[in-house]
C-alpha cells in the first residue's frame, strides 16, 4: 500500500507539496512520471534513468499484455525486477489504449484536438478495430492477430501480475469527438467498471480511480464526485482536456474541487513544460507525459530557454551546451554542435544524450516548483 | 608523438605485452580499439564506454570529412572534445572506403570472402561509383552528391584537423577477388601514396604506414619490408586476410616478420572472439572490428559460451544474465527474458544493452590475454 502526507499547501493556488510513500521509496510531489510503457524509458538504461532524477515511471497493461506478457514478468518477480528499477512503479490500465486504438486511430486525434474535426463519435458508434461492449473491450492484437479481450476484471489480473506499486481501474477514455449522449453512456460504464476494479483486486497495491467525462462540466463533476466517493487509494484523471489549453486548466479545476483533498491527484498523459505550472497550482500531484522522451527522439530539446530543433544545421557551429543552465551530463559533457551532427549522421547516441537531458530537465522544472511552494512563492 | 615500449615477449608465440603513451593516456597492449566511425560508439555515451574499459577508438577519415567535416571538428578543439572522449584515439585514413564504397560494394564483398565470388577485379578495371587514379580517389559524396577527392594528401590534412592521436597513411585496400596484377599496380601506387604522407605531414601526430598486398605471398612480404623501412611511428595491416580465416594467420606471419620489432602493429578491422588470441600470437599490438557493437544492434551477444541471438523466443523464460562469468552492468542488472522482451518490441534500450556488454566482453577477453602473457601462458 501507499502513504500520502500533504506536507505544506499554497496560499496562492491549490497547489499543494506532498510525500507519495510506496513500497519502493518515497516520492517527493508535484512530481513527473516517467514513461516506460514497454518497462523501459526508450533508449536508456534504468542506472541512466535514476541519474535523470526520475522518481518514479509508468508502465502499460496493454502493452506488457501482448508483449512479453503478463506472466514473464511475474517470473521475473514483477516489473520491477523485470527492468531492474528500484523506484515506485504505475501500471496504466490500457483505458487509453482503448481510445488510443480505436476511434483515436480511426480519426486521426489524440487527447488535445489540435485542429477542428468534422467526425463525431455519437452513442452507440463503435471504432473499427475493436467492439466495446458493456463488460470490456474485444480487438485483435496488432503484433499476433490473436483475440484479446480486457476488461475491469482482466485489466486488475494483468496489473496484480505486473506487480506495480500503483495501478489503476480500468475505464474507457472518451474521445474528443465524442458527442454528450456517446460520453455519458461511456462514464456509466467506466463507473461500473471502476466499482468491479475494486471488488475484484486481491493485491495491496494501490488501487487508483479514473475520472472521466470529456469536456462536459456536469459530466466530469459527476465523474469526480462518483469515483471521489469510493474506497481508492488515489485518482486519476483521464480523456481529453479541451481542443485548447487554456481550457485545460478550467477542466482540471471542476475535477478536482470533487475529490477527496487527502489522496493523490494524477493527471494522465499531460505535462508539456508550459503546462506543468498550470497543473501544478491546479493541485495535481503526479503526472506522466511522453514528451520528453517521444520529443529527444526527433531532436528537440526542452531547454530554460525553450524548445531546441537539434536537427538545424546552424547548431553544427554551436559549441554551447544545449542549455547553459542544465547540469545534467549531456550538458556537462557535449556540445549543440555534436549533437546536431549525431542527428545529421543518423546517430542513436544524439536521441540517447537528448532523452537524458530532456528527463532531467523535466524532473529539474518540478523539483524547482517544489521548491517554489515550499517557499509560498506559487 | 607515441612512445611504444615492449614489456614482455612470450616464449610460446609472437605475443608481446606493451604500453603503447600517446598523449591522452597509456593503453596496455595487446589493446581491442572500439569503432567510433562517425565520432561515436553507437548508442553509447563516451562515458559509458569509459566503463566497458575500451582504451582507444578509431574514428573515420572518409566519413568525418562528408559530415560534419573536418572544419566543424577542429573547430570544436579535434575529435577528442567534439565527442568528449578522454582516451587514446585513431583515425582511419579512408583508405578501406576506396574498397568499401568500390569494387566491395560493386561485387558485394567485404575483406573477408564469405562465398566463392566468380568475378575478378583485373588490372585498369575501375570500380562503378569511384574513379581510382594514381593520385587519388574521385567520388560523389553519397550524402549530398558533391565531387570529392581524396588522396595521400587529403587525407593527411583532414586527419591533421580531426587531431587524432594516431592516424594512417592513405592507401588503396584492395578487394579479395583483385587479381595478381590488379594488387601488385595498386601496391605500387599505395607505397608512393605512404611516403607522400610522411613528406605532407606537418603534426607531430603518430602515423602509421600501411602494408597491403593482397592474398599474395610475393607483395605480402614486399609491402612489409617497403612500409615496414619507411620511418613510420607504427604500422597497420591492411586489406584481406584470405577466404578462410585459418588463412588469417599465416598472412599475418608474412607481415609481422618484415616488420620492425620494436614499434606498434595494427590489424585493421579484424577481430572477432574466435580471431583474437590468434592474431595476438602472431605479434599483434592492437585492433579495431565493428564485431561487438554491428551484432549488438542484431541482438547477437557475445559470451564465455559463444554467440547468444537475444531475438530467439525461448530466452523470454531465462532469467540468467547474457553471461554468467561477466561483471558488466547489464549482466549484473538485467535477465536474457528482458534484453529479449526489448528486441522483440524493438526497444533500441536492448542494443544498448547488448552493445555495452560485447564491448566490455571484448576488453575483458583481451585483458585475459595480456594477463596470460604476463604469466607466460600464450
């Protein structure tokens, strides 16, 4: 099980400066959770990753499912020992995947509607590559073809064998496009599931809600007030956030005013630099976000003086650090200019020296805002 | 400059202990040299192969020059500070690529022949992507299609920028289906290309000639006592070793015999586990070979027990390390069921794995020799 002391709450926003106690160490919150979906941060060696300050990474049950499945890693002992990562774990519940896979993958959207699209997913629609039904998903897994069917039930089996410290209920992610009536039916059932995620559990790990509701106010208060009102150790907040940022903030707010103020807020898949104050003084306390590993990859850098494009040719001149202010080792020890050349000669080891930096730069960002609300100054 | 000091010289065979001081350090000998061809062991940090003990790399000539070019390096303070490697460091001349990127491409051969090949490379026959002349190489740069030259003294001065402390005279590496003549004209013509870089030279780098020859006897041993008389500051074995690595030996002979006996030999881009303790009988100081890290990146592991292919299903239920007898940091952190679970969901985090390990093996099995000649025992 997990402990969670609030230890000093803002006087200017609802942001709040806490201690997450797992059975694998103590998180120091707000905190950013690294992604390590296949049970492993891309490129990186779990030493690498400890080095970047991460306290704490998020597995997925979809995925660790197909491949290498479920019970592989038990006879490793569980994630943990499977990756050889000695901090606190979460396992995902594959909730996303089921919005991520199927309608997400038939129009072409992720969480944020980054442009208008024309599509609507209405009630009773399904997506083409899986059938929702009122007890879980079915689809056939991409890598084998093989039938696959999770629900609350299979996803709780899943996650007591992956072993993780933290997991969550299983629960549909509605998509953007999703009208009203489509996203109410979904959160009966997300609701549904989230009380049999409860029943079923046998493990002490840390059995987290999802909130969901779209961008229906009365829907995610209802969510909130729902999930906030069982016997979880902590809640996640899940789906879309708005085809606009600034609304972001807004939608987290409605959230969270319902939920229990002594249990852990985790905000699923958001944390872009600039968002991360924002969701901060929302008094979230965890959140995972792919950015700066999915973004190394292709050569950005998140930097104090903001992104970096490392693929530009006028770096290959620039014998600064990526960012003068970083005392990670990429910065210690390489120049832009390696770097770019790395990514102009096709080099793994420029996306390796960029994930590094990007990692520590987030866990460095938040370890600053903690130190802000220790301070009253946020 | 180099200093080069023989310690101790076995009874049983041609091996002999060394320190090879260059100016970033003393490398005992005999010594594996990692491949950094574009200023880096791919995947890897600089600092992480620090820890796989590799004493000195060998960077490339031929493809510095096209990216980023020597002009970026050098202004970066030379290949040492631009890729932050502490160590010893050789280049390569480009010589291997005038067969590489020629008849080797041409008649899809490498310097070893594999297969019985029924084309033969006949005196003023001209590779299809490269004109070789008597001063020189004329190609189109595969990156961005702009004509380069290369000869003897190109290659000096680029070597010069790149600021290694160990460079190589240019040559022609000749294919291993050249005839008689075809070999003997070259040899020719890379023995006037070896003396104009002794004369080009303006650095007090470390140069070291380059005999080639071929499979034959006669221009073997020919090319050792030219090369091996001009005042180099050590020597590299060039070209091919014959189409049956028990060959291998016994052309090494002809060289290493020629050779002056107090100063450093190199096999250039040979050296797999199994080659080894042959070559470092036959008199062999140090060597470079892609072996470790190109079959890392395939999910072959290099062990105490022979090649381990990490992409077979069956090592998903094996929760031993790559090799028990090693004490790397990916045998002492990480189960085969891991690094297999990566390569099958083709996480790059298994090649990096697999790529520190069969570096590390490499240095250790060498380690092994040198401590075995110490005791007298090879």
């Amino acid at each position: 099980m997990i402990g969670f002391k609030i230890i000093k709450k803002s006087k200017l926003s609802k942001a709040r400066l806490g201690v997450l106690k797992t059975p694998h160490g103590e998180i120091e919150t707000p905190a950013f959770v690294g992604v390590a979906t296949q049970a492993t941060i891309k490129i990186l060696t779990t030493e690498e990753v400890l080095k970047t300050k991460t306290q704490i990474l998020i597995a997925n049950t979809y995925h660790l499912h197909q491949r290498p499945g479920e019970h592989i890693v038990a006879k490793s002992g569980g994630v943990h020992k499977f990756m050889n990562w000695p901090g606190a774990l979460m396992t995902d519940s594959g909730g996303f995947q089921v919005f991520s896979l199927g309608f997400g993958s038939d129009h072409g959207v992720g969480k944020i509607l980054k442009e208008k699209k024309d599509i609507v997913v209405k009630a009773d629609m399904q997506p083409q590559k899986m059938r929702i039904t009122e007890d879980g998903v079915h689809f056939r897994s991409p890598i084998d073809g093989r039938e696959i069917f999770i629900g609350p039930k299979e996803s709780i089996r899943i996650q007591e064998k992956l072993g993780a410290d933290i997991i969550f209920a299983f629960d549909e992610c509605t998509s953007p496009v999703a009208d009203y009536e489509y996203t109410k039916r979904s959160l009966r059932k997300s609701h549904r599931w989230a009380k049999q995620c409860l029943e079923y559990q046998k493990t002490n790990q840390a059995l987290f809600g999802i909130t969901q509701g779209g961008k229906f106010k009365d829907l995610r208060i209802e969510s909130a007030k729902f999930i906030g009102s069982l016997p979880f150790a902590g809640f996640g907040i899940g789906g879309e956030f708005g085809n606009d940022k600034k609304k972001m903030a807004a939608m987290i707010r409605w959230v969270v005013r319902e939920l229990p103020e002594n249990k852990p807020r985790h905000l699923l898949g958001i944390g872009h630099p600039e968002d991360i104050p924002k969701i901060i003084k929302e008094g979230i306390d965890t959140f995972d976000c792919i950015a700066p590993t999915h973004y190394a990859r292709r050569g950005v850098a998140f930097t104090s003086e903001g992104r970096l494009d490392m693929n530009r040719r006028t770096f290959l001149q620039d014998k600064k650090p990526l960012d003068n202010s970083c005392d990670c080792t990429t910065c210690s020890n390489y120049s832009r200019s390696y770097i770019t050349h790395l990514f102009k000669a096709k080099e793994i080891t420029g996306m390796h020296l960029l994930t590094f930096h990007n990692l520590y730069f987030f866990n460095s960002l938040v370890a600053g805002i903690r130190e802000k609300i220790k301070k009253g100054k946020i």
